[in-house]
C-alpha cells in the first residue's frame, strides 16, 4: 500500500492484496526450489530446548506460507512441530513493534515475560519483544546488520556465538510453570 501511494500508482485494495499475494508466493516457491539454510547455530539452540524441555514457540508477523516455505526449504533441518506453536500475522490484529503477538505467546505459554528469552534480528522486532517485556538477545541477519541493535539485552554475532560465548543464560530462565 505504501509503495502504491509513494508511486502514486491508485491501486485499489483488491489489486494491492493480489499483488502481495503473488510476490508471497513467487518468493516461498524460490525459497522452496533453492532451499534456505539455517542461520548458525539454530539447529543446535532447537536441539539443546529439546534435551531439557524447554519450550520453544515460533513468534512472527509474517506469513504462514512463509513460515512453511522456510521449514520445506530447510531440507529438514527445520520442523515445525519442534515448536509448542506457531503464531503469525494470521493470529493478531496488529504487527510488531507492536508487542500483540508476543502478548498472545505469553498467554498461550502460560509464562511471565522474564521467564523468556526472544530471539530476533530487526529491531522492529526487538522493540516488539521489549514492548511485552520479554529480555531480548539481537543476531542481526544480512539485511538487518545496519540497524541499531544497543536496546536488545545480548547481542551476538550469531545463535551459535551467543550457544558458544553465553550457555548458561538458557538455563537461568524457569520454564517450570510452561
């Protein structure tokens, strides 16, 4: 919407939402077809919740079909049902910064915000988390190394520098009451 009204472009809601909708698909078939990697250290963070059973929940505004295009795309190194849920823009009324999806998440996880960790790589995000009052740890990621990451409690370089440099933190939170 917002590109339609820089361009001046009057496209209408329905042509907006048709357009999105196909550059949605084109890209999950490309992250399909080309595969995706996992950003270091992911798959052993996954691994290490799972060995103590700490629970993980997959907290985003984007898509589903992204999120399944992601998981596909990974070559199982990614399954879903690793996570006690997923929650996406499907679920709210309202993206981040706004903390609504991180709220909701509390909520299903039965968990105070300080019992958490979230785990992001924009700062819209971070802020989002924040906002709920969930304790942040940064890993910027290719397109978000430029922004400012200062407001997030921990940041690292990677999942995997924070696993190598931090193993203690994930300990530290009680996930008794989840």
């Amino acid at each position: 919407k917002r590109l339609s009204e820089e361009l001046e472009a009057r496209l209408t809601e329905t042509e907006i939402a048709q357009i999105h909708n196909r550059k949605t698909d084109l890209a999950c078939q490309e992250i399909i077809a080309n595969g995706i990697p996992l950003r270091a250290g992911v798959r052993s963070l996954l691994d290490q919740c799972a060995s103590t059973q700490t629970p993980v929940a997959f907290v985003t505004t984007t898509y589903m079909p992204n999120v399944d295009a992601i998981a596909r795309g990974s070559r199982g190194e990614l399954d879903l049902s690793e996570f006690v849920f997923v929650l996406t823009t499907e679920d709210v009324t309202r993206t981040k910064p706004d903390p609504e999806v991180f709220r909701l998440a509390l909520a299903r996880l039965g968990l105070g915000a300080q019992d958490c960790l979230a785990i992001e790589d924009s700062e819209t995000s971070i802020a989002a988390a924040q906002a709920a009052g969930i304790p942040t740890l940064a890993t910027p990621g290719s397109f978000t190394r430029g922004q400012n990451f200062e407001s997030a409690e921990w940041q690292f370089g990677s999942i995997q520098d924070f696993l190598v440099t931090d193993p203690a933190l994930l300990r530290e939170l009680d996930y008794s009451r989840a």
